[in-house]
C-alpha cells in the first residue's frame, strides 16, 4: 500500500476508534467536513502539509510517523533506512550517521529508522571568515532533517550550507553544515547567515541597537576581527536566515 493510501485509512480508521465526526477534525484544523471526506477517500492526501499531518496527529493521539505509515501501532518502524546516532559533541546537535544506507535524495517526508525526516540538498557553502563571494549550488550532499527540528515552521523555508573557514571556531568548523532558517531580520546576539558588499556571505554572530545606523558581524575566533558595516554601507548588508543547528559529520 502506498503511504498516501496508508494516511487515507489511518486517519478513517482512527478517527472513528476515537468518535470523532469528519466535520469536528475538520472544524480543529479549520478546513470544511468535506476535505476530511477527500482525505480519507484518498484524494488530495499526498498534497498535505507536514504542519497539518502533525495537526490531524495531535487531534488524534497518534504519532505524525503513525498517522503517514511509517511505525505500527506500537510505534515499530514500517520503513527502516537505517539507525539514528544520536551522540553529541561540545553539547550541539551533531549529524545523523547512516548505517547499512546511503543518503537519498528525495522530495517530501520520509522515514530514517524511527525518525521522521526530510532530505535536504547542501548548497553552496558560507564562510566563517571574510571575503567570501556567496555561492549557491548543489554540492550533490544531502542531508537527513528530522521532523523535530522544524516543528512549528514551513519546511520550505529552511536550507543547509557548507561551513567553510575558520573565524567561527571552536563553535563552527571548516566542513560543518548548518541549518538555517530562511528570513530577512534577526535578533541581536543571533548567530546568522548574512550577505554584505551585495555579494559577501558570512556565517558570524550579529550585534546591532535599534535606531542606530550600524551592525558588527563578530567572529567567534580571536584571531578574527569583528566587521563593523554603518550608514550607507547597510544598504548593502541584509539577513539571509538564522543559524538553526549545527550539524557535524560523526569521525
């Protein structure tokens, strides 16, 4: 069965085991009785948002994993790409280690072990460091995000980029990955992906005040300087996204 097939019947069946109507799903997640119909006739299933699936899963008790087919009832995986690694380095969330797989690229949702992930290409790579002109290409790397990362967010607004240089060690290294979320301002004490002289991406920690016409782009390393930009320059200066997660390859 497929997994869209598997969403159709699930969500019917479970629905019904907690007596539940079409139209009160429908009214918790604010579409009409009639879309849950379609739903669970499996039309349209495969176009559902991961926010929503996760909605449909809190209404339900279950497990967004449950709900898509991907874990039984007793929360077995159905789809087993291999196992999850979860150690950790200096305390930040480090990559996922395949094994027995290979990383798949693929579009949408899929299971990795008893993990809800989804694939996203590396592209390009930003400097720790300065001079740097942005680049943004496939790098034919893939990496595995698990659905917890994202919660609360559109997936399609994320992206993952290659670390390159130095200015941000020990807290960023030469080869990291990060996962960085797509917007255009940041907090102050934000470490973020900006793009400067029009064409100059950095991975640094952003410093501004409200109401004054400057921001500095501070390095994590000492041997680095921090990059003041003031008064017309900053119209060259722009948030590109905020600094998510580290991800560090297992060696």
């Amino acid at each position: 069965m497929r997994d869209t097939d598997l969403l159709a019947a699930r969500l019917k069946a479970t629905r019904l085991e907690r007596n539940l109507t079409q139209e009160e799903v429908g009214n918790k997640i604010g579409v009409h009785k009639s879309t849950i119909m379609r739903w669970e006739n499996g039309e349209g299933t495969g176009r559902i948002k991961l926010p929503v699936i996760e909605a449909l899963a809190s209404i339900l008790d279950v497990t967004p994993a449950y709900l898509m087919g991907w874990e039984d009832e007793n929360g077995t995986a159905d789809l087993v790409l291999g196992e999850v690694d979860h150690s950790k380095r200096t305390g930040a969330p480090v990559d996922t280690e395949l094994k027995n797989a290979e990383r798949i690229a693929t579009e949408g949702w899929h299971a990795l072990g008893s993990v809800a992930c989804r694939s996203y290409p590396v592209i390009g790579e930003v400097a720790a460091g300065f001079g740097s002109e942005a680049v943004e290409e496939e790098t034919g790397d893939y990496e595995q995000i698990p659905l917890e990362w994202l919660r609360g967010h559109n997936p399609d607004n994320f992206f993952v980029l290659r670390v390159k240089g130095d200015s941000m060690y020990p807290d960023f290294q030469d080869g990291d990955h990060v996962l960085v979320h797509r917007q255009n301002s940041v907090d102050s004490g934000t470490v973020a992906v900006m793009l400067y002289d029009s064409e100059i991406a950095t991975l640094k920690k952003v410093r501004y005040k409200k109401g004054e016409d400057w921001v500095e782009l501070i390095p994590r390393n000492p041997e680095y300087q921090t990059k003041r930009i003031e008064n017309w320059d900053l119209n060259e200066c722009r948030v590109l996204g905020e600094v998510r997660r580290l991800i560090r390859a297992i060696k």
